[in-house]
C-alpha cells in the first residue's frame, strides 16, 4: 500500500506548513462551519451528505479539530443504520466507520459490503472503482480485497481517452502495486494548461483544481520533481482560495468543503 508518508492525511498535514497563521486560521472557522448540526458536512445545497462528510473530517484530522468529529461519529453510525448506504456513499461510510467507530459489527458489515460490490464496480468502472474500493479496503484492512484489487489491475489495457483524474488515480494504484507507471505520468503531462493547472480533458477550456490537485498528488507519490512547475501551481492553487474555502475553477469559484481538501491535497503535494 502507499506509505504512510503519501496517505491522504500525511499530504494534507504537510499543506499545512505552507499557509500563514491566518490563512490556517480562516480554515479551521470555514470547515467548521461546514459542519451541519447533524454532525455531518454540508453539500453545496447545505444538507448532510456522507460523500462530503469524508472530506470534512479528512479536512478537520489535518487542521487539529477532531473534538468536533464526535457529533460526526454518531451521525456515521445513525446513517448507515438507517440507510445503508450504497455506490460512493457506501465506500465513503466504510472509510469512515473505520476512522470513527467503535462498533465492530458495523464495521466488519461495510467490509462485506464492499467485497461483495466488487466484481461489478471493476466491470462497471474498472479504475475509479479499483481505487475507491483500494482507499476502502486500505481502512477496514481488508486486505483479501486489496489482493483482489492487485490481480484484476494486471489484466488494464492502456486507455488514451481517459480524462486526467482516471490516470492519476490509475498512476496511484500501480505505484501502490509496485508497477510500472512511466507512460501514465508522461501522459497526465499533457493535460498541463503550461500555467500551473491541470486540464480533466484535454480540450477543457480551464484547468480545475480537482484535477490539479490528483494529479500532482500522483506525481508526489510516484516521487517526481515539481520544482520547475510549483511556482506556477501554486499561483493557480491560490487563485481559487475565495471566503477561506477553495473554489473548483475560475468558472465556478464558489467554495466547498469537496474542494477546499482538493486545494490542501494540492498544496500537500507540492510541499
């Protein structure tokens, strides 16, 4: 598995050391006050959501605000017990209840569930399922899972049309597997924009900071030199911190919790 060095909350930790006092403090107040009563994180639409619940209690992990992550614990608990989530809800519970909980059947059900999902999400999306059901099974310790993932990741054929984010996370998978993955950083270099963004697709109009920011997570993993590009990613990261949050894009600037990981992950990377 990717090191400890190189999981999502080591990278996030790291950004830190690449914001000022008051940046960081701005931070804290906005995930905060992300946080709906229910002790879940809120969607752009301002409900309780599962899927941006994970990145608001990555996002509070990194910032030292685990005291508020109590109320998000019972929320976890009460909203796989009434809903049992299903499709990314259900691997974003998995990961979780593994952080957060203390009830083991809970934990050992979500284990099952998401081994039983996994033949049809490596049919159905063979590289974006592999790796969220990899980022599942690497928490619950699932690791029959992670061998299953390993073997089905052998029989890959090489995809151009691929938008950047697959690549990357695809790159993250066979460096996990300790595969090759020298023609998967040559081509996430073509969706550079030359100005400090990562495009999705080639033909986008603007770089996103989704994008950017997997990508060079990918390229921090696999240890390749950013130092020629990191003044220029980190004018791009920048110019999407609006109101202590991070935006998407110069298109839709609005902050979100979804995002506002993606702006740390990116830092993180470049750190």
């Amino acid at each position: 598995m990717v090191s400890w060095h190189f999981s999502p909350e080591a990278v996030l930790k790291r950004s830190l050391g690449m914001l000022d006092a008051n940046a960081a403090r701005d931070l804290k107040k906005y995930v905060e006050g992300r946080q709906h009563v229910s002790g879940a994180f809120k969607d752009r639409a301002e409900n309780p959501d599962l899927y941006y619940t994970l990145f608001g209690t990555l996002l509070s992990e990194a910032l030292g605000l685990e005291e508020i992550l109590m109320k998000t614990r019972q929320y976890v608990e009460n909203e796989i017990c009434s809903n049992e989530p299903a499709g990314i809800h259900l691997y974003c519970a998995s990961i979780l209840a593994s952080k957060l909980s203390v009830n083991r059947k809970l934990k050992a059900f979500l284990r099952k569930r998401v081994r039983k999902n996994l033949d049809d999400v490596l049919v159905r999306q063979p590289v974006y399922g592999m790796f969220v059901t990899m980022l599942a099974c690497y928490y619950s310790g699932d690791y029959k899972g992670l061998f299953k993932i390993r073997r089905h990741l052998k029989s890959q054929p090489g995809n151009e049309t691929l938008p950047s984010t697959v690549i990357a996370a695809l790159t993250v998978l066979q460096h996990t597997f300790g595969r090759p993955t020298g023609d998967l950083i040559e081509k996430l270099r073509d969706f550079y924009d030359n100005r400090g963004g990562f495009r999705a697709v080639k033909r986008a109009p603007v770089p996103d900071l989704l994008s950017t920011a997997v990508t060079l997570y990918a390229c921090s993993c696999t240890h390749q030199d950013l130092k020629i590009i990191r003044p220029e990613c980190l004018n791009f990261i920048d110019s999407l911190y609006q109101e202590s949050g991070f935006g998407a894009s110069m298109m839709d600037p609005e902050p979100d919790i979804e995002y506002t990981f993606y702006g740390l992950l990116a830092l993180g990377s470049l750190a």
